[in-house]
C-alpha cells in the first residue's frame, strides 16, 4: 500500500496510518433476559504528504483499509490545505518496526457476560473493544499499536462509569468513601467526577505556563504515555515519534507543556495528529488522614463559559439542585486542595484518585 502511494508522489514523503477497531456493547434488559448486543466496526486510513522544507503537510482521510482507499486518501491530501502539521520523524532516527500490543485475547463469550450482568444487577451497560493501529512512515518504517480496552455503567448511586485496560468483566462495586462528614466549604468529587474535571481543563490550563502561575501541591499531574493502565497512548505517538512521561505540574508549579515530539496523538482517523494529553494521571496524596466534607459528588460536567471560563456543574445533572460554578482553568486547579481515596482509570482516560474541592460561591 505505501509503495502504491508513494509511486503516484515521487516528490513527498508519504505516511499512511490505519485504524481497525471492533466493540460488542451488551446492554441490560428486563430481568432474566439476556443483554442485547450490538457490534460496531470502524476501520480508516489517513494519508499525509510532506514536501521536503515545505513546513508543512496536506492531509486525506477515507473509510476502508484498501489501497484504493489510500489512494483517495492521498488523492484529498494532495488537494487539501497546506497545515503546519507535526513534523515527520526522520527516516534514520527510527526503527524499520516497533510494536505495542497488548496481548491477543478473546473476548468473553455470551455466557461470561451473561453471568456478568446475572452477578451484578446494577450494570446498565458493557462493552468490550480492540482496536488495531499501523503506522507507515517515509522509507516505509512500520510502528503497530494494539489496545484492549473495557468500559461499563453501573446504577450504584448515580450512575457510575468505569473503564480499565485490557478484557476484562467489572467485578467490584464501587467501594465506599473513606471521608468523614461536617467541613461545609468542600466537596469530595469521586474519580469519576474528578477525571471529567482534569480531562476538560488540563489543555486550557498549561498554557498558563507563561503566566509563572502556581498551584497547590496538591495538583501534581503527569502526561503519561506509556502507563500499563493508560486507555490510550502507548511507546510512541500517532506521528511516529518516541514518548515520555512529562511532568504538567509538580508541587505547586508548572514544568512542562503538552507540545512537541512524543504528544501528537489523533482524535480519530478522520483528524490528523496534533498536540494533546493521553493518559493523565493525578498523584494521590499521602494516607493517613480521612479528609471531611459536606457530601461526595459522584458526577461532574463542564460546559464553556466564554472564551476562558467553565461552567463546572457538581452532581446529577438531572437534578434541581445540583450547584454550578463558573470558573476559570487556574481556579479550577486552585480549589483543588486535597485528594482522597484510591486512583481508578476512568472513562475520559485519566488515571485519578478523588478530590477534595472547595467550590466558593455560585455563578
């Protein structure tokens, strides 16, 4: 495929990267019934084509993992806009083949997930996903990612989203906090809550490096690509280039930024690689003490609020009476003053035990 490519574009240097995925989502019924099942396939390539010193790339994308699908693909990049891209890795830095594979595992058959569903009466929702990337760059190295992965919804409390790397039927109920009760200024965000609120700031907030803002000690984030419970990520980016752990922020102050080599990564194959977080993960404070709060917010959500504010909504959505605040990034972070409890992956991919917020005023 990327000879047949690179033959029609002897003048650019070619990357071609494919995207095959498969989930089954088991849904419950009423009692006794077996869960519906749905399977959903995606598989896409994407081409883009650099000049030498051009500065830049065009990009094509096309459902379907057929050489004339890259071609197409191709066909639309050579067409497109020229965009400052990331750069391609140079041909000589890199190795003829990397691999990243989780292992190569079945999925569970009808009856483990039936029993699933049978143990567990709370659980809305299953569903299970592989997902194969390969990524051909000039002078056809091949880098090959596979990921597991599993996510689910359950009815305990509000509803309680869960996601773990790898195969795997959810078998633990959510356990119970360990806080205790009275401070009335502060809200304990489960990690569920507390991933939604990092996942949906942390982008906007790193630019405020330039600013020599600090945080609380608290807030000490890592980008961490490669982490063996991370939903996304892996050794190296969708560009092609190797990747690090980088330290966002660290005791209070901030040290790295999510630019460069080794932090492009693609929403989907229908977008190009560009600089943003894979797997985040907030550092759990030291145990110990049992930190008080008025009560525990099991669901968190923000929505824009101009062009540098949130409205962060703390609770059930559904409900009357669920506080919202508007806040900024830095003040986000700010009110975040402690954590609680154990890290869990959740489903935005952040890897986060609770925390402790004090909201302040209502908008």
């Amino acid at each position: 495929m990327w000879r047949e490519v690179s033959s029609t574009r002897p003048r650019e240097l070619v990357e071609i990267y494919l995207k095959l995925a498969v989930r089954r989502r088991h849904v419950a019924q009423q009692p006794g019934a077996r869960p519906a099942v749905d399977e959903i396939w995606e598989a896409g390539v994407a081409v883009r084509l650099s000049r030498p010193g051009s500065g830049g790339a065009g990009f094509g994308s096309c459902t379907g993992t057929s050489s004339a699908a890259a071609l197409w693909a191709a066909s639309a990049a050579n067409a497109g806009p020229q965009a400052a891209d990331p750069p391609m890795p140079r041909t000589d830095a890199v190795p003829r083949l990397r691999t990243d594979l989780d292992p190569q595992t079945a999925m569970p058959g009808a009856e483990q997930i039936w029993a699933a569903f049978d143990g567990h009466p709370r659980l809305r929702w299953l569903e299970l996903g592989t997902t194969i990337e390969v990524l051909i760059g000039a002078n056809e190295w091949v880098a090959v990612r596979r990921r597991n992965r599993t996510w689910w919804e359950s009815r305990a409390r509000q509803s309680d989203f869960g996601a773990l790397r790898g195969l795997s039927l959810p078998i633990d109920e959510r356990p119970e906090s360990d806080l205790t009760s009275g401070n009335a200024n502060t809200l304990a965000l489960s990690p569920q809550a507390a991933g939604t609120l990092i996942a949906a700031t942390a982008r906007a907030l790193y630019g405020l490096l330039r600013a020599k803002e600090r945080l609380r000690p608290s807030w000490h984030l890592t980008d961490d690509p490669a982490n063996a419970a991370g939903l996304a990520g892996g050794e190296f980016d969708d560009a092609g280039f190797a990747t690090r752990p980088r330290v966002l922020a660290d005791a209070g102050g901030h040290l790295g930024l999510l630019s460069g080599e080794g932090c492009y990564w693609r929403s989907s194959f229908r977008d190009p690689p560009r600089p943003s977080p894979s797997t985040l993960v907030l550092r759990a404070g030291e145990r110990g003490s049992q930190p008080a709060a008025r009560a525990v917010v099991e669901r968190c959500r923000l929505l824009p609020a101009g062009r540098d504010d949130f409205f962060v909504e703390m609770g059930d959505p559904d409900s009357d009476d669920s506080p919202i605040y508007r806040l900024s990034p830095a003040e986000i972070a700010e009110r975040c003053i402690g954590t609680w409890g154990t890290p869990r992956m959740t489903v935005e991919g952040v890897l986060t035990p609770g925390l402790i917020f004090s909201p302040g005023d209502r908008s």
